[in-house]
C-alpha cells in the first residue's frame, strides 16, 4: 500500500478533529439561530467556506481541477438537495437539544443504505437489512418522545416538529450522498466541494425576501466563524481518506455524540435522558454495522479482482 494511504493514525486523528469542528459549527449556528433564520445561517455558512476551501485548493495545486466541471447539472442538483439538508439541520438546532439533533442524524446512513437498494440497484442481504431496522428502532426510541406530542396535545409540539424537521435534514443528506456517488464517476472530489459551497451560498440568498434580520455584532461572529470552521473541518474530513480507507475512518464519526453531549452541557445545559442516550446507542451500533459490513464486502470484491487479474 502507498505510504500515504497506510497512516490509520493520521486519518483517525484528521477525522476525530473534523467531527470535533462540525459540532463547534453546529454549537454557533445554534446560539446564532436565536436571530436570524436557517437561510441566513446557511449563506453564511457557506460564504465563508469557501476563501478557505479556494485557499487549501490553492495550497494543494488543484485550484484549476476544483473549477473544472463536466456537469453544471449535476452540481446544481446536488446543491439543492445539500442546502435543504442543510437548512433542515439549522432549523432543528433552533429547536431542539444539540446532542438530540446528532442522534437524529445518525439515521442518515441507513437512509443511504435504502436508498442504494432503490437508485442504484445495489444488494442488500441479510447483515445490512438487519442493522437498517436496528437502526431505525433506535431513532424511534429517540424519536418516541417527541412523536407522542402530535397525539397528547402537549405542549411540546414544537419540540415534535423540529424532530421531524431533523429527520427529513437526514433523509435530504442521504440522497445527497447518492447523488455524490454518481457524480464521483466523472467529477473530482475539489470540483465537488468547491461548487456545493458557492451553490449553497447562492441557493440561500434566494431566502433573503423571506425575513433575513441584522445580526447582532456577537451573531455575525458566530455566523462567519461557523462558516470558516466548517470549511476547516471539510478540509480534514476530506484530508482524513487520504491516510486509510473509509471502513477506518467512518466508525469515528460517532466521536459527534460525545462532543455534543459535552458541549451541551457545558454551554446549554441540555442534558440527555436515558431513553435518548439508550436510543442513540443503538442507532451507533447499527451504523458500526453498516460500516464493518461494508469493509467486509469492499475486501472480498478487492480479492475477486486479484483472482480474476492472476487468473482471469
């Protein structure tokens, strides 16, 4: 293996420090959606991404390569559905808890896992059907609570909507995430992350007649430092499968709840039921699943290939 991709501690390291950033974000945009609407947060997020994300492309020497495009099409697309999983996600950190709303997202693997049975055809046998009802019995779990004030009439309908705001961030993120793996056959991995930043930026901007407000100066520096984190973190993120392979590195994600429930705590202090706590670890284990299921699967399709290249 090339030295570079055999550095599993270096790729652990880069993802663990992305994830740790992605919540940073989403723990500023939370205390900044108090002024202004998702639209607003998504431009800035996305605005000030990218002098960042131009500058590693710089760096990296792929700057032509990140402007370089073979489908203007396929971009938009995948800009459109982003920015609304996006947007969904920034609504739901006005409503709801921050731990909450990572237990939520962690549904989006197994929306993708469907998904590519039904868009691209792939097989899914009995190891990875098993972990997507897990799963989703772990997001009912946290979900339960929430789901049982549309029937009581409770007062927290609100807290209900933003759980279903959440959700459909999820499912939007898991179709974007089969789009990208369509897109990968023909586009680079910088054009892709170049053109979801200025898509999402202007997207948003088409927001601004539906009751932008002035943020406050504390706002505005919560908005502009979300948006220059989340384009550190993407860095690293993307930085991170340089250095080991996916079935490495995916598990890690997961870091997110820890970090949340840290920093909820300590800044909001939000503090996690059991049922919630119970509900998110189930959905983590499926999703560790899902990953180790398709390490399995990407090794024995590596050693078919070497068969039929000696043999074939």
């Amino acid at each position: 293996m090339h030295p570079e991709i055999d550095n599993p501690a270096r790729a652990i390291s880069l993802k663990v420090s992305s994830v740790f950033l992605f919540v940073i974000m989403a723990s500023l945009i939370k205390v900044a959606s108090e002024e202004v609407p998702p639209g607003e947060a998504v431009f800035f997020r996305s605005l000030f991404a990218i002098p960042v994300i131009v500058a590693w492309l710089a760096s990296r020497g792929e700057l032509k390569t990140g402007f370089r495009t073979t489908s203007v099409r396929a971009h938009v697309f995948r800009g459109l559905i982003g920015t609304s999983a996006m947007a969904l996600s920034f609504a739901g950190l006005a409503i709801l808890p921050l731990y909450e709303v990572k237990a939520i997202q962690y549904a989006s693997p197994l929306f993708v896992v469907v998904l590519a049975a039904l868009m691209l055809g792939e097989k899914v046998r009995k190891v990875r059907l098993t972990a997507v009802f897990m799963g989703l019995i772990g997001v009912l779990i946290v979900l339960w609570p929430r789901l049982t004030a549309f029937t009581d009439g409770s007062a927290d309908e609100k807290l209900a909507f933003g759980a279903m705001v959440v959700l459909s961030g999820s499912l939007c993120a898991a179709f974007a995430q089969i789009h990208v793996r369509r897109m990968v056959e023909t586009e680079q991995t910088a054009a892709i992350v170049f053109w979801f930043s200025l898509t999402a930026t202007m997207l948003a901007l088409l927001t601004l007649p539906f009751g932008w407000a002035v943020p406050s100066p504390r706002a505005a520096v919560m908005l502009i430092g979300a948006g220059l984190i989340g384009g550190v973190g993407q860095i690293l993120l993307t930085s991170a499968y340089r250095f080991a392979d996916t079935g490495v590195i995916a598990p890690f994600e997961y870091a997110s709840m820890l970090f949340a429930v840290g920093i909820g705590y300590t800044v909001f202090s939000e503090v996690p039921t059991a049922q919630q706590m119970v509900g998110a670890a189930v959905v983590i284990a499926a999703g560790v699943l899902i990953i180790l299921r398709e390490r399995q699967l990407k090794l024995q399709r590596g050693k078919a290939r070497q068969i039929v290249t000696k043999y074939g």
